[in-house]
C-alpha cells in the first residue's frame, strides 16, 4: 500500500483516489477470492462492494487517524469493515420487501444482478442471493475488524463493541425502522432527527472514531472526532433534504422529488427551505469548529468534509 | 445464575430446563429491552429468540466448558451469541424469497407474524422487519460475544474470529447457499457433505469450541472437541434426512417428504436407507469416542450427544 505524502496545498482529488485505490486492495485482499466455492456468494459479495462506491466512510476514517498521528495502515481494518457495513446495508434496503431499487450508481441492484435463474420450485434465486451476500458481508465487517489490535486506550473489545453498536438495532437499523415506518405519516422534527442521526450519522462518526481509536487518541480527539462525523452526518442528510426539493434530477444524478413522492418527513416539508439552510450551515460550522484543535494534521479531514458539504444548496 | 450441581446419574431433562432457563435471562439481559424504541424491531428481534427454541447449542457450550474444567458463567456470552446467530438464520431462511416458510415450531414464522400492515407505498412490512430483525440479531451476536475476555490460551480475536468465520461465506452462508443451488439437480455425496458441514455441523462445532475455549482448553482438548461437534453435527443430519423417508409426519413433528418434494439430494437417495443407517452410526461413534479423554466431567456433553442422536432411526 504505497501511499504518497500529501504537500499542502491539500490536493483532495489525489487523496480520495489513492486511498480508493488503497482501501479496494485491501478489501481485495480481506474476501475471498471470487472464485472461491460457492461461487455465487463471493461474486455477490463482490459485486455491489466494487460497484464504485466513493469509499467516503473509509477515507473519513483513514484521515481521523492522521489527524490523531496514527498509521493509515493500523486504520485500514477498520475502515474496510465499515465499508462492508456501508454496503450490506445498501444491499439489503435495495431489495424488494425494502425500498424495491433495481437501480444502485447506475448499475444493477445486488438482487437484480443475481436474478436470472429461478430454482426448480420456481423461486427467484435473485432476492436470496442478494439477502446472503448481505448477511455475508456484515459478518465479513466483523471479521476483518477483529483484524485490528488493542492500543493503550483501546483495547480489542472496545474497538469490536463500537461497531457492533452502531451496526445494531438502537443505532443503524434503528434508523432503517423508523425510517420505514415514518412513510407515509408526517413525522415531526425530533423524529426526523432521530432518523437522520441513525441512518447517516451513526456510520459516519463510528468511521472517523474508530479512525482515531486505531491512532490511540485522547479522549478529547475522540470528543471533537465524535462532534465532526456527527455534524458532517446530520449537514450531508439535511442538505440531500434540501436538494431533493430544490434541484433537478438531471442535477442531481438521481430521481428528484423521491422523497417527497414517498411522503416522507423532510427539513424543507416540516420547517420550510430558508430554515433548513440554516440548519446546514449551523450544522456544517459546528462540524468543521470541531477539528480546530487537530491543527494542519486535519487537513484531509477538512477537505472531505468541505467535499460532503459544499454542495450548492 | 443458580445452577445445581449435577449428580450422578445425569439429569438431562434437569439440566435442559435449567440451563434453558439461565440461557433465556442472560438472552433478555443482552438484548434491549422491547419497548426500546423502535419496539418494532425490539419486538421483532425477541419474537424468534424466544418462540421456544431448544437452546441446544448454547447447552452444548456450557456443557463443553464443564467438560474443560471451566465455568458456565465464562461461557454463558458465547453460548447466546450462537443462538442469536442460529435465530437469525431461522428468520432469514424463512423470508419468501429463501424457504417461504410460514410456521417454525408450531408459530407463525417472523415476517408472517409482522405482517399486519403495510405501508403507505402498498409494501408489505412484515418482510421487512424479519429481515431486520435478523440482521440485528447477527449484529448483537457479535456485541454480545464481545463482552467475553481473554484467555491465557484464545484472546478476545481469536473468539471473535471463530465467531465471524463460522458464521460467514465459507462456513454458515456457504451451507445456505449451496443447499439453495442443489435444489432440483442431484448433488453426489461429496457435495452433499460439504452442505451438511456447513447447515447443520459448522455452528454446533462452533459451540463446542468456544465453550472449551472459554474454559482456556489445551489444544488437545480442543481438537478433541471439534470432533464430537463435528460429527455429531453430521450426524444428526444423516439421521435427519433418514427420518424424513421413514417416518410420517405426525410423528416428526414436521412435514415428511419435504426433501424429495424439494428435490433435495439426501444420504438415502444417494446410498440407500441401509448405507445411510451404517453412516449415521459410524459418526455416532466417532462423537462418542472423541469425549473419552474428558471422562466424568463430560457426562453433559454425552448426555446431550445421546439426546441429538439417539432417534429411532
């Protein structure tokens, strides 16, 4: 993994494709082969975890560890089992009983892919292919994270506890519940809250702590790490809300008006567009005040979320 | 946790119940309470973990850690976080998409019984929310199998390791998917083999281990464990497959006839009832004689072998 040093200015492009590069031979290196029996499970595990997925959750990670003076080498475990986390969960809400998506970066859902035989009692092979390799991949997250080791002020478990939460039913997949359930009723502003901080931000701020974590940091680096991925999370969301509202789908790569169509609670629909632009900006000030203290070893963690936030909105 | 010492002769149906009983508080101890919100997927997570199941593989763990020398209290995190993982499995193997199974132990199955209502989008929620449920029943495996600590001999990665192979695309998923791609053709016996190790072997050996792995076991202890687990774990599902030929099913307590319907490769197809017979009590055997190293102190695990094995067959 030959990383070169980045001189200031901070060259953005070049970081996120290097690290790209670096975390796909990594995760390369930590599944099995694609040929290994049974074939159909590596493939599908393969597929939608390189299907050009930006890989945002593990450069936020790799950067929180140089913030903190750590090796981008004793992060990456952890940043690779937070991209099989990012992944199964995508695959798993693309599926029918989900949110029904045969579309992902403009290529083929997992189940989609994985459709085109049917087994001898007739069932689509698809959707249980795409279930497996979900399940496949969020158990594979554990085990590469069970890679890393223990560090002065963190120890194995605290690491594998951190994930485990924030992949669970009170952080993650609460946020996929309560998002489900939240359709097609107005949810007010502290429900739409608890949706955004658990579907975006749970990830994003477990990704730049256990960045940290992987680098030994003080508790007070993983105080103000903590207040970024949280910040940066909750902005990103509420500026997709505005987005999805303000921009074409041309502009926007995807299909506008999606959530309003689904009926689905949204800064602009609860508290108007002029409000929410003020929500993201005191959301993304927050975010960026929280990395004051890391001084210029912050500085490909402040370009990443310059990049996650400076969207015309 | 109190445990009654066990007299000679062993009480199997007394150890059962009471170590279904100390099983089910530490289960419920683990796991959110189920009106944590959101109560759906809290609800959804305990509905199938405690809709009856035998706790077999957590009795075979505590049983493996008295056998060492050790304390059931040591191993009572990992004899839960296996069931947690074998209940997900059941959930997930039920969906529509994989068996469409809408019973399991005489109660609607998962996604049958939060199927009520749908959303305002038409979908169906009841598939959706077993399919959570079942990822945050794997997730919480791992939260609660992270709570155990080192061993002199097996540290806190090598526990979570054997957890997460176990349960990933070589061993658990792999089972999954290559009983998914045998249906309707013929599978020859080593195929089926390598199906039957991974279903139904992979995560009783599992059990076994970490429950001597718990007790801080030597090498040989553990080699010798994983044989009984092993082939007890195989055999029961020759036997399984010889049952479903042989007997009606009123008195499987299960439909009869369901593998040749599914046209399933099964040990009778292939060899015939006779050889199969003769397999079954060969791996009988071996399971048996793998525990003689253990003497007295592994008259639970004998017990439970018996209880799995001893069916008439």
């Amino acid at each position: 993994m030959a990383i070169r040093r980045t001189l200031h200015p901070f060259d953005l492009q070049e970081f996120l494709e290097s690290r790209t590069a670096a975390v796909n031979t990594a995760l390369d290196s930590y599944l099995p082969p694609a040929k290994t029996k049974p074939g159909t499970i590596h493939a599908a595990m393969r597929y939608p975890l390189f299907a050009g997925g930006k890989r945002m959750r593990p450069a936020v990670c790799l950067a929180a560890a140089t913030a903190c003076g750590g090796k981008e080498a004793e992060a990456m475990p952890l940043a690779c089992a937070v991209e099989c986390i990012h992944t199964y969960s995508l695959v798993h809400d693309d599926l029918p009983c989900m949110d029904d998506d045969d579309l992902r970066r403009g290529k083929p859902t997992t189940h989609v892919q994985f459709r085109p035989s049917v087994d001898a009692a007739g069932r689509k092979r698809g959707e249980a292919v795409a279930l497996l390799a979900g399940d496949a991949l969020l158990t594979q997250a554990f085990e590469i994270a069970a890679h890393c080791r223990s560090w002065p002020r963190y120890s194995h478990q605290d690491i594998m506890l951190e994930l485990a939460r924030t992949a669970g039913s009170l952080q993650l997949i609460a946020g996929q519940v309560a998002d489900l359930e939240g359709e097609g009723r107005k949810a007010n502003l502290k429900e739409l809250r608890y949706i955004h901080e658990r579907k975006t931000s749970a990830l994003l701020c477990c990704s730049v702590r256990l960045g940290g974590m992987s680098a030994n940091c003080t508790p007070a680096q993983l105080k103000a790490l903590t207040d970024f991925g949280y910040n940066v999370g909750l902005a990103f969301q509420v500026i997709d809300d505005i987005l999805d509202v303000t921009q074409s789908s041309e502009k926007l790569g995807k299909t506008a008006g999606k959530d309003i169509k689904a009926q689905k609670s949204t800064y602009p629909a609860l508290i108007g567009l002029k409000k929410s632009r003020g929500v993201a900006k005191r959301l993304t000030q927050e975010a960026f005040k929280a990395l004051k203290p890391f001084g210029k070893r912050a500085v490909a963690l402040e370009a990443l979320g310059t990049f996650l936030l400076n969207r015309d909105y």
